[in-house]
C-alpha cells in the first residue's frame, strides 16, 4: 500500500507536469482609439458640392493617391522671369491691400511678399501640396483648396474661399491654362469679390512660348489656351471689368483688367 502511495504521489509530481509555454503578448483592443485617418491628396472630381478634404478609405495607401505636378512652376518661376515684376506692379499693390493668388507657385508668394507688403494675402490653388509648401514658408497667407480645380466649385473660383474674405484689391490669376473654368466664369466669380477699381492680373512669365512647352510636358495640367483679347472683350461685356492692359507675346502674357464697380 505504500508503494502505491508513492507511486501515486510520484506520478502527480511538479516537477513531471508539462512546462506552459509563454503566450504571445497581445495588445488588448482598446475602443477609444480609432483608427487613424490619412488626408487624401488626390483631385476629387468636379461636384456641386464640396465639403472637406476626405480620409483615405482603409487599405487604400497614401502612396497610391496621386494628385497633378505643379513643381514645373515653381521651378520656372524660381528661374528669375523677367516679366514676375512687371505683373506685381500690374496690381497696383499697396500695403493696405487685399490680395488673392490664384494658382500660385511658391516662388511667387515669396515675391510678391518680399517686395509688396499687404494686408491680407489669400492662395488658392488645387494642389493640397502645393498650398502645404506656401504655408510652410509664410505662415500668414490664408490658404485654400480649390477642389476639381477652378472649376470644381460653381464653375467659378472664389467659391473656394469664404464669404468673410472679400473687398479684394487684386487678383493674381498665375496659371489660368491649368484651371479648367473660362474666361467669362472666372471674371463672373471674382466680381462678386473685387472692391471698386480692384485689378484682376492674368499673366504668364514667358508667354505662349512657355505654354506650348507646358501643353507638351505636362498634359494633364494644362488644359486650356490664355484669353485672347478678343475672347477677353466677350468676356466683360455687360459686366464691370474694364480692359486696361493686354500684352500678348512670345516671351510674356499679361492682361489687366479693372472692375468699375
């Protein structure tokens, strides 16, 4: 009876049983975190209404949201153009002035604000990237996306940029070709903007020999030729723009155009 007792007692030892293995840590679920969100930088089709900008759905990558290359501007303008100058003092630019960019490169607000000094400076512009480098070196300057382009918003572009922004002494329309919105839309738009003898400035730094190179690197920005002045003068009839100034040439474009309202 012993012998079994010891038997019995070996058998159930500690020191036979089965070592436990260490369980894999697993982070408990923790429902007051959401997943994190990721803006998206693609250009959203045109729509009536445009809200803000979206999250990327989960499993799609921010590397496979893909928006249009505006570098080629920047790089072009950076080059020192000759006309840059020239279409600043175009706007008439004043320390108290109300200013808004439309599709400006970077190397333009660094202009304009080294030597024009303004009140408030507005940028609008399609590429979310293009916007995130001009506040990154200038703060100050209010910032929105135009998104579908110029278009994407009533066929117009202020659209884009709050009510609370308005009385604008000038208009620097840097890249009409990329915007996808007329001549007649875009000074439709900008009239319900412009204070009395406000300046709209259309312009681009080496003109139609630019564009061509644009139109054949870069398809998919450019999307429209500049405004003739024929094309300018149907635009403004019946409206309160008045022509004050069309170069068209070679190596520059600038048409300035006033609002007699």
């Amino acid at each position: 009876m012993a012998s079994a007792s010891a038997s019995l007692s070996l058998a159930f030892s500690p020191l036979l049983l089965p070592i436990p293995r260490p369980r894999p840590y697993s982070r408990p679920i923790n429902p007051g975190f959401p997943n994190p969100l990721r803006l998206s930088l693609a250009r959203s089709p045109p729509s009536r209404r445009a809200g803000p900008v979206t999250a990327v759905p989960d499993g799609v990558a921010v590397a496979d949201v893909v928006e249009k290359d505006w570098s080629f501007l920047d790089a072009a303008s950076a080059g020192g153009g000759g006309s840059l100058p020239r279409a600043l003092a175009a706007g008439a630019l004043s320390p108290a002035s109300r200013v808004l960019a439309v599709t400006p490169a970077p190397s333009f607000v660094d202009a304009l604000l080294a030597g024009n000094p303004c009140e408030l400076l507005v940028a609008a512009h399609e590429s979310l990237h293009v916007l995130a480098g001009i506040k990154e070196g200038h703060d100050e300057v209010r910032c929105f996306h135009l998104e579908g382009g110029g278009g994407g918003r009533g066929g117009g572009v202020v659209e884009a940029v709050p009510e609370r922004f308005d009385a604008f002494d000038a208009v620097f329309v840097c890249y009409f070709p990329g915007m996808g919105v007329s001549a007649a839309a875009l000074l439709k738009s900008l009239a319900k903007r412009c204070s009395k003898g406000g300046r709209v400035v259309i312009f681009l730094d080496q003109g139609q020999q630019s564009l061509e190179q644009h139109r054949k690197e870069h398809p998919e920005v450019v999307t429209a030729d500049l405004p003739t002045r024929p094309s300018l003068e149907k635009a403004t009839a019946g409206s309160k723009f008045e022509i004050v100034e069309f170069v068209d040439e070679p190596t520059l474009y600038l048409a300035v155009l006033q609002f007699q309202g």
